[in-house]
C-alpha cells in the first residue's frame, strides 16, 4: 500500500473550464499546447521540469539564502553536496540544464564532431547541433517497440557505440552520453552494468563518457529494484557509483534536485573546466552563481539529498506506475515497463488513421486538453522527425509524454487523467492529424504553429 509520504502545507488554486473555452484557447495556441497559459490547463503533464513542489526544508533554506556576489555561503553548501554525490571537483552553477549543455557541448562541439547517446533529448540535440556537430542515437532494439518488457529499456547499444565510434573515428567524437532516465525513450532507466560497458569503450578509444543525470535518482531506483548486487545498495550509493564511471556530468536540477529553477556542469577535467568556467562567466554570471540566486542553491543542495529519500522514491515510482497500469487496464497502449517520471502514451496505435507525417501524437495532446484540459507533451514527429534529400524522415516512435510533477498532483486528480484517456477512446474516430503551417530551425516543438489536415 504506497501513500504520499507528505501533508500538503500550501495549496494553489487550478482554475476549471468549459470544453468550449478549451477548443478556442486551443486554436488561439495555434494547437501547439506548449502555447497555453498555465490558466487554461487544468492538469499540467506537459514536464516534470520545474514544476515540482518544494519540501518545507527547502523553504527554510531558500530563508537562509546568501546572495553575496562571490563565494557565497550557499553555494559552498551546494558545491559541497554536488562534490559528495558525483566525486567531480570542478562543479559550474547554471540557470537550469540546457546552460550547462551549452557551456560543454559547444566547447566539445563544432563542424565534423560527432556525439553519441543512448537517445539525446530535445534540448541536448538541439545544443549540439547549434555547434555544427552532429548527435546520433544508440538505444538498444527493445527500446523501439512499446510493449516489449526489458527491465532496463534506457541502455545503449554497445556493438552500435563502437560501429559508430569505428565508422566516423575516435578523433571526431565530442562525447558519448548516457542519459538516466532516459526522457525521450520512454524515461526508461539504463543499468549499472550497461554504465560500465559505455565507460569501458570510452576508456579504451580515450574518449570522454558524459552522463545526463537529470534523474538519476529515479534511474538509481529501478537498479536497487531490478539489477542483481544492487538490492543492498541506498539509492545514493547507487547514484555515487554511476557518477564515478563518467568523466563528467551535465544535470537539470528542475527535475531529480526537486527545485524550480537551476542546474550544474561538473567535470573532473580541468582545462575543460577552465574553458567552460570562462564562457560561464560571460554568458551565466561569476563562476559561484551561475545565474542562481543564493537562495535557489540552498534549495538544490538540499533537494539533492532530500531525492533520495527511500519513502520518496517508493511513492515518486510507484505513483507514476499506478497511471500508467490504470492506462494500460482501459487498453490504452503505454510503453511498458512503465518509467520513472512520465508515462508515455503510444500514439502511433492509438490514432493508427494518422501517418506519422501528420502527426498522432499532436493530435492526441491537443484532444486530451479539449477533451479534459490536461497539457501533455508530444514526443514525436513533432520533435524528432526531420526531411532528409526531400523526404519525411519521422521520429523512430510517435509518444505523448505524460510528465508528473514531484509531490504536487494526488491520486484524485490522477484518477481524472485516466476517465480523461476513457473517454478519449471512446471518441477516437473523426478525429484529424496536423500539418506545421510555422516552425523556427531549432526545437521547433516549442514555438510551432499548426493547423488541421482537411
């Protein structure tokens, strides 16, 4: 029997609508819900990104927040507490992930660089290929098909690393990423042992191993679950032996941090770190805030220990599985086994009447807000696909991306997701794909416009 290890202190009102206000906000937003306001939704699952509920300690903390320009007392307890969970010693404050991304990417980067993940995120990619180098995806096959269970789903394919690594040439490799979860597979959590593999290759070629951790607190639970020699391992203990194996780290403290803005570059190389601290300070502000304010590093250094709380964890996994069953038990098709922060909705066989080139997956978010006023992401086409020489090039899976905030949503307004997905398939026909009538040149999910297919 899992129950929110919380009371709920503060409570903010969601303003309800009609379905009739929701389908002309919706076509106000260009039917792109990322163009909502946070007014218009109801249940927000559009990310679990800086949207999560502060403890009452991180609270007191954000009271306690030095805003000193340089050396600030909060930043010594957060560099203290990154220090003691990643053993890195050049820890950089960043506004939030994609800072950080951009700091190493971009000093890593350039015209004929190649990067290698299990699968890069949106933002990641996007960052990379800024810098004119190219990002290539490395899941291994069961990642591809939705309903196939492997326990560790988020693994790099190590034969496909090294014929990467083989086919372009170990000078050329900016970096090989292991995400953890990894987001744009589904938030399926890679294992210990595959770290070990990605970190072995990497040693041999003298290339560097970068790890996303945005959640490798949740990633470090599904190993104390599910890898043989974890079972008496804290999560912690976990996290701090996958960290060692890497070179170096990029994180998003808006997700596994449970803050609501902030995140970290931390390297163990130093003249990488001289290069990238010297960009920091011209573009984030001085190397001991990063663009942070004191009080926002207090709130990380403690959310970084808070997370990995085992009480927490129980709940954060076990809540997200419960949606996800509840889905999958109305014969909704759900990547399973069933991922740490999100659950993803296979759009691709819930509307098969729409080609990928149509997008199903925006189709789908945008009949789940009409219908509900719920904002989800689309993690497809939209996101990922492409033209290549003229032709449609779509994403390797057409998902919806149903982010769950930490500690914010109970299980009432969960069990209001699943009658929402009820209904939506009991209206499946009829209803249309899209077509992008704007879209800018990078991270067009963001800002795009679209308009029915007749």
């Amino acid at each position: 029997m899992t129950i929110e290890p919380f009371r709920i202190k503060v409570v903010e009102q969601i303003d309800l609508t009609t379905e009739e206000e929701r389908i002309k906000f919706l076509e106000q937003a260009h039917y792109n819900p990322f163009l909502l306001t946070a007014r218009q939704v109801i249940i927000d699952l559009l990310t679990d990104s800086g949207t999560s509920a502060m403890s009452a300690e991180q609270w007191s903390g954000i009271m306690r927040g030095d805003e000193s320009y340089a050396g600030a007392r909060s930043w010594e307890r957060m560099k203290e507490e990154i220090e003691d969970l990643t053993g890195y010693p050049y820890i950089m404050p960043t506004h939030q992930g994609r800072a950080a991304e951009h700091l190493l990417y971009n000093q890593l980067g350039g015209k004929g660089k190649i990067f290698i993940s299990n699968t890069h995120f949106d933002t990641t990619r996007a960052n990379i290929e800024f810098s004119g180098a190219t990002a290539y995806d490395c899941p291994i096959e069961e990642a591809l098909h939705p309903t196939e269970y492997h326990p560790f789903k988020g693994n790099m394919d190590i034969a496909k690393l090294e014929e990467k690594i083989n086919k372009y040439g170990k000078e050329n490799i900016g970096a090989v990423i292991l995400t953890v979860t990894n987001n744009s597979g589904g938030g399926q959590p890679a294992s210990m042992a595959n770290a070990k593999e990605v970190a072995r290759v990497c040693k041999e070629n003298g290339l560097r191993f970068i790890l996303d951790a945005c959640r490798i607190a949740e990633n470090a639970y599904f190993i104390k679950q599910r890898e043989k020699g974890y079972e008496n391992k804290t999560y912690r203990e976990i996290a701090q032996e996958m960290f060692a194996l890497a070179d170096g780290c990029v994180m998003s403290a808006k997700k596994d941090a449970i803050v609501n803005i902030g995140g970290f570059l931390a390297l163990k190389d130093e003249d990488l770190a001289v290069s990238c601290r010297t960009v920091l300070i011209i573009t984030e502000g001085y190397s001991t805030y990063g663009g942070l304010s004191g009080r926002d590093m207090e709130a990380i250094a403690i959310g970084l220990r808070e997370v990995f709380d085992p009480h927490y964890l129980n709940y954060r996994i076990k809540s997200t599985t419960y949606v996800g069953e509840k889905l999958a038990e109305l014969g909704i098709p759900v990547i399973t086994p069933i991922g740490g922060h999100a659950v993803y909705v296979d759009a691709k066989a819930f509307y098969d009447h729409i080609p990928p080139e149509q997008f199903p997956g925006q189709a789908l978010a945008c009949e789940l807000y009409k219908i509900a006023g719920i904002r989800a992401c689309e993690i497809g086409s939209v996101m990922f696909g492409h033209y290549e020489n003229g032709e449609f090039v779509p994403a390797p899976m057409e998902l919806v991306r149903l982010a769950i905030p930490r500690r914010v949503y109970t299980q009432s307004h969960m069990d209001y997701v699943v009658e929402a997905f009820k209904e939506l398939k009991e209206n499946k026909e009829g209803v249309k794909g899209f077509k992008i009538v704007r879209e800018p040149p990078f991270l067009r999910h963001f800002t795009a416009h679209f308009e029915y297919v007749e």
